[in-house]
C-alpha cells in the first residue's frame, strides 16, 4: 500500500506538504532541484538512447522520489515474487505478467489506469532485474500514461558469475527499505 492517494499527483502531494509546513523552503528548493535533475537526466538518456518510455532512474533515486512524494511506485512482479522474494510497502502493485508461467497480463494498462488516474503522474516501474518494467514502461506510455520510468536493475538485479540474483545491482542490493511476508 502506497503512502499516497493514487488520484493525485506527486506534485501536488508535494505542495501540500510544502504549505502544510512539513517542508522548509529549503527542503522545497533541494527537492526540487534534486527531482528535476534527476527525472531530466533520464530523460535525456532516454532520448539519446531512443528509449520508448520517459526514461530510467537508479534505486537511490526512486527512493528519493518515493520518499519526497514525488513519484508512485508501481512494482510490476508476479504475486508469487513479491510473497516469496520481498517488495517495497510503499509500491502499488499491477503485474506485468502473472503466474509461475509469467503470462502477459492482458489488463496490465486497465489496471494500471484504475489505480493511477492521472496520465501526468510520475510512475516509476520496478520488477526483478528491471527487463520486465522496462517493457512495462513502454506499454504504459503508448496508453498515454507521460512520466513513466524503469527503476534500473529492478528489485534483485542482474545475475552474477555465480548465476545468483542479489549480489550486484538492485534495490535489495543498495539496502533501501523493503519488506517480506
């Protein structure tokens, strides 16, 4: 479950902190900047790069858009990846594929729409290595959805020499907050 109501956006979760004075100008200023900075550089990437989506960003700075209430976190794993392996409490959850199988969703973007209803919404897409939302991310931007980024190497990253997921990259891997049932 996500800290933030669905329907609105980060921006505006942000000002209301701002003006509910839970933010200082200076934390308003640094955020802003941070944000801007960070969502342009992937941007620029993404157009350099011929991405089909708005862009990547790393896990630190999903994070720090997560924490400052500027960005939904939408973790696009199976059910049985986010029991078994761990997710993040702040994420939404609509998975890009389902079951053991990992079979296309083929209401990924209806459900996407019906827990995020605003298209201008900074979406960051998270999976296991960052492939699957990737691939998310491009689906979502062709639904109309503007602000749609893959959070790189996903939530375990890429395998190691050993074949193991876990050991390099990742969300898990750069210690940020996560959970487990």
């Amino acid at each position: 479950m996500t800290n933030i109501s669905i329907n609105e956006t980060a921006s505006s979760i942000f000002f209301q902190h701002h003006r509910a004075g839970s933010l200082n100008q200076d934390e308003v200023l640094t955020t802003q900047a941070s944000e801007d900075q960070v969502l342009l550089q992937a941007r620029r990437q993404a157009l350099d790069t011929h991405l089909p989506f708005a862009g990547s960003v790393t896990p630190q700075d999903a994070w720090h858009l997560i924490q400052h209430h500027l960005a939904v976190l939408v973790d696009v794993r199976t059910n049985e990846e986010r029991k078994f392996v761990g997710y993040v409490s702040e994420s939404v959850h609509v998975a890009w594929m389902t079951g053991t199988q990992m079979n296309k969703n083929p209401r990924f973007v209806k459900e996407l729409e019906a827990k995020i209803k605003d298209k201008a919404t900074v979406i960051l897409l998270l999976c296991r290595s960052g492939k699957r939302s990737a691939a998310a991310a491009e689906a979502a931007s062709k639904a109309g959805f503007q602000q749609v980024f893959n959070v790189q190497d996903g939530f375990e990253g890429d395998l190691n020499e050993a074949q193991q997921r876990g050991q390099q990259g990742g969300w898990r891997w750069h210690d940020l907050p996560w959970i487990q049932d």
